[in-house]
C-alpha cells in the first residue's frame, strides 16, 4: 500500500500546477498538493466515485431522502437553486445540516455552489446585496467596482454556507444573436472582458467562495442555447486563441483555480464530442497548452446538449477521463444513481481510468483544502498542518476586513 501511495505521488506531484496561486510558497503548494493524494488515496472506490459527483437536492431544508442519498454516494458537492432557498436563516441552516450529515458520513465536507452571477441570473436573493449582471459591470469599465462586486458576492455567499461560487462569466458575446450568454457577459471585446473579469474573479477569491470561470473554452459565438441543443462552432485553436481563450489565459495566469466547461462542439479541433467530454480540449488545451490544473467542472450534463445527443454514451466516464474533476447534476434519485454506475462501472473494468478518476478527486481534495473546507468545525477529516492553517486564517482575516471597508 505504501509503496503504491509513493509511485502515485511521484507520477501525479507533477501535476500540481496552478491549483495553487502564485501568492503561496512552493514549499506549502506541495504540502497541499501531498495532504490531498493522501487523503484521496484513504478513500474507498465507492468515495471516490462519488467525490466527482454534484447534484441537486429537493426542499428547503434537509430531507430523508437527500440524508440517504449523501451517505449512500458521499458526493463532492451539492448545487442548490431557487427552490432550495428560502430565507437567510433557512438557508444558513440548510447549509449547515448539509454538512453536519457529512460529517456524520465521516466524509469529507461539501462544495456547495449557487449561479450568482448578478443581473438575471441570481439564485439567493435574502440576506445578501443583489448586484447588476456582468454586462452593466462590464460598461462601467471600472476594475475597482468588479473587483468590490465579486469580493461582496462571494463574502455573502460564504457566510451563508455557500462556499463555491459558479461565476464570472468569462464569455466573450461577441454573436449578437447569442440567446445564453448575451448580457451575462462583461462586454463583445476582449480587453473587457479580461479587465472586468478578472478584477471580480480576483475579489471573489477573497472573499471566500471558491469562483468559477466558465464555459470553457467560450460560449459566446452561438445561436444556440446548450440548454436546448448542441452548438458547433468552426474554429480552430488558432482562432479561439485570438479571442475566445484570451480571458481564460489570463485569468489562468492570475491564479484561477476553478473551470466549468462548455457543452459545445469545435469541429475543427474535435469532431466527435463536445469541450466538456474532449480530451483534445480539456486535456490538450486547458491543462497542456494553458497551463491550468486547477479543478474543471463540468455544465449540468442533464443539459439537451450532453443528455439528447449522447444518451447512448457513458457520458460520466467520458468527462472524467477528458480531464474534469467534477460532474455536475441538477437532478437527483434516479440520475444521480445512473451516473455514479457509470463511473463505477468504468473504474472496476478499466485499470487506466482509476489514475484518471483519483486524480480528479486529488485535485477536488485540494482545492476545499485551499478553500478552508477541512479546517472547519464540521470537518470530519482534518488537516493539522500549522501553515496551512495560518494561510487559512490569514485569508479569512483578509476577507472580513477588506468586505469592512467595502461596506464602510
């Protein structure tokens, strides 16, 4: 066993990367990186499994059902949505029995994420400042003002329990007839949407919910929703490189840790599948050519794109092995059992897919070590190291006295 820890965290150290800032010293960025493929390679296979899944769950509070399903597939995260969110006191509690029952589970604690991304796309609307859409941010033009719009959001959003926010936007709408993205961009420009962007990406980082830049690698030149169909767009990696990827290479560069990916073909780079089940993309791209290894996150797979156009795939597998580390699920009951039979199914027949499967969960580890997840008191797995600890404490400090002066 011991002998097989040491030759997986020989093969994978390597792939530490930009999980971690470029504010953290070497040194505490493999502290991390250890911490994490130790505790991923303590997990069973059925943990494992379920650390890459998020789902959805009913109610307002905490149900009989959502308390089976957690301890039956442990899973990394929960997504909530408007149904899930009554007041701030409903939802602080709902947060918090979410990760008490992991803790029961003696699991490791929730990612639990929310689409706040300000304008039309708000989810919590008590107990925290419902800010203007990207586009009106972006028209502004001021970096100032984003960076104190996405550090306010993410602050909120934290202390209510919401620890993963899926946000900004980092498309360029540069399709007029774009019926998705359109306003929820920071502009049609590049030079706007890397200013904007990156400012409120940066403040959301302080804040304290982990952002999400998203869809990888650009959502923004379609007429088609990937909500209801499958886009294609004809260009290369040349091209996306001129415009699309700018924003996310910046924001890479900055020391953005989190991806969700698009549901959308580039024929010309991938004929077969879509970004978020390409290897040539997610792997080739994002992790290669950008130089990013910090965690991707599927879109909702029970989108049109993914669930009418590859039913007959193992879609789960498939995302996990093009390089995701988190499969996201707005559903539960039946899918959720679906999908975790899927990558089950694969790990136990296919020896390579389990280096692929524990190292989406190794990088899922590290970034809620990073997020301060294992430090909390509700943790049942914990990380003792004093530096570690003291960079939590510090960015927590950080967070409260930066969101002080904001609201002064």
């Amino acid at each position: 066993m011991q002998k097989r820890f040491l030759i997986i965290v020989i093969s994978l150290l390597c792939f530490a990367g930009n999980i971690f800032s470029d504010e953290l010293s070497r040194e505490l960025k493999e502290k991390i990186w250890s911490e994490a493929l130790k505790i991923t390679q303590q997990m069973d296979d059925r943990q494992k499994v379920g650390q890459v899944l998020h789902f959805a769950i009913p109610g307002k509070s905490i149900t009989e059902e959502t308390k089976r399903e957690l301890k039956k597939y442990t899973p990394g995260g929960v997504i909530l949505f408007a149904y899930n969110l009554g007041t701030e006191k409903e939802l602080m509690n709902l947060n918090t029995s979410l990760q008490e029952e992991m803790k029961k589970n003696k699991a490791l604690p929730l990612f639990i994420s929310t689409d706040q991304e300000g304008g039309k796309v708000i989810r919590v609307q008590d107990g925290v400042t419902e800010f203007p859409g990207a586009m009106a941010i972006g028209q502004a033009f001021d970096e100032k003002l984003a960076y104190k719009v996405g550090l306010s959001t993410s602050y909120q959003l934290n202390r209510l329990g919401i620890n993963l926010l899926l946000a900004p936007d980092l498309d360029i709408n540069n399709n007029p007839e774009n019926p998705v993205i359109n306003i929820r961009s920071f502009g049609s420009d590049a030079e706007r949407v890397v200013k904007m962007g990156l400012a409120y990406e940066r403040g959301a980082r302080v804040g304290g919910a982990l952002p999400v830049i998203k869809h990888f690698p650009g959502h923004g030149d379609t007429t088609v929703d990937s909500h209801k169909g499958l886009p294609f767009i004809p260009k290369n990696k040349e091209d996306l490189l001129k415009l699309e990827l700018i924003p996310f290479k910046k924001a890479i560069e900055s020391g953005a840790s989190a991806v969700m990916s698009a549901h959308i073909i580039y024929p010309l780079i991938e004929k077969k599948y879509p970004a978020t089940l390409s290897r040539k993309i997610l792997n080739n791209i994002l992790r290669k050519e950008l130089g990013f290894d910090g965690m991707v996150m599927t879109d909702a797979m029970e989108m049109d794109a993914i669930s009418k156009n590859f039913q007959k795939k193992n879609t789960g597998s498939l995302a996990i092995y093009a390089g995701a580390d988190v499969v996201l699920l707005v559903s539960w009951g039946e899918n959720i059992k679906k999908y975790y039979n899927m990558i089950y199914t694969s790990l136990k027949k296919n020896k390579k897919f389990r280096k692929y499967l524990e190292l989406a969960v190794a990088r899922q580890v590290a970034a809620k070590i990073r997020t301060g997840l294992l430090h909390e008191e509700y943790s049942a797995i914990k990380i003792e190291d004093q530096e570690i600890a003291e960079m939590i404490g510090r960015r927590k400090r950080e967070a409260l006295q930066e969101y002080t002066e904001i609201k002064s």
